[in-house]
C-alpha cells in the first residue's frame, strides 16, 4: 500500500512542467524538477529534492524501471501544456507552487489536473519536498485525512506494515 500511495503521488508529480520566474524561485526548481521526472531523470529530480525525498525518488526510480509506463501514455506526458497558477512563499523555509496541467488525451480518466507542489528550503536552497506535497493532497481532498498528514514523515512510512493498511 505505502509503494502504491507513493507511486500515485509520483505519477502526479510526473504531469507538472511549470514555466518560472527566475532560476531560484519555487516555481523554477518545480519546472526542473518536473521535466527531469517527464524524461525519467531521477538524477536531476534528486538534485532538486529534499535529502528525504531523494530516498524516495530513489525507489520510485526502481519501481519505473521494473513496471514503465506505456510509451503512449509517456508520449502523452511529455506534451502536456503547464501553467503556473500560484507560488506562495509562506515563510523563510517553506513556499507551494500550484499549477494545473492539461494533456491532450485523457490519462486514468483525467485531462487538467491542479496539483500544488510543496518546496522547502534546504542549505539555503529551494527543492521539492515530496511528503510535503502528500501532505498538501492530503489537506487537499478534505480534513479526514489531516490528522494522518499531520503525522506523516519518512521514518513514520518506512516503519509501516504494510499488512496492516487493509485492516
């Protein structure tokens, strides 16, 4: 359940490009980190990432590898039309970019699609934080999962039984 959960949020990740600003802004780091992640380029989206998400690029890289999307749905990503509709830079450390990606075909029942993407800064740099951003889907889809975002955190995913998500 914890891989299926991170890959869905990766596969939403996957369908943002935003154009940007300047090359340090939030919205330029998520335009890098977007395309990166178009062409299966994990090294760069790493680069873009928080330390913890890295991890998780890292077996998102793996589980792409063992299960490819199909290249008609690659083709369909790699040509989706991205517009920034808001950056907020919320505090010293911390910013969201919102964007709305429409592609030309729809993919798993879906042709726009708003995602806000959660950055934070990490050595002074803006990178994308990718349990921020399932945080935010989370607060997102409604106040029932909140509490669950609240707790969320990498130690916390890690340490999950799987088996016990079904109960």
């Amino acid at each position: 359940m914890k891989k299926a959960f991170i890959c869905a949020a990766m596969l939403s990740i996957v369908f943002l490009a935003p154009s940007c600003k300047s090359s340090s802004s939030p919205s330029a780091i998520a335009e890098k980190f977007s395309k990166a992640m178009l062409n299966d380029d994990y090294a760069t989206a790493e680069k873009l990432s928080t330390v913890e998400s890295a991890k998780i690029l890292q077996e998102n890289e793996q589980m792409s590898k063992e299960n490819p999307l199909p290249d008609s749905i690659k083709s369909l990503i790699k040509i989706a039309t991205i517009k920034i509709i808001n950056e907020k830079i919320e505090n010293d450390t911390t910013a969201s970019v919102v964007l709305k990606t429409v592609l030309p075909k729809e993919i798993m029942g879906k042709k726009e699609n708003n995602e806000t993407l959660a950055l934070k800064k990490e050595n002074g740099q803006w990178r994308i934080d990718i349990f921020g951003t399932m945080k935010k889907m989370m607060q997102e889809e409604g106040g029932g999962m909140q509490m669950q975002a609240d707790d969320m955190s990498s130690d916390s995913l890690e340490e999950t039984n799987p088996d016990s998500l079904g109960k």
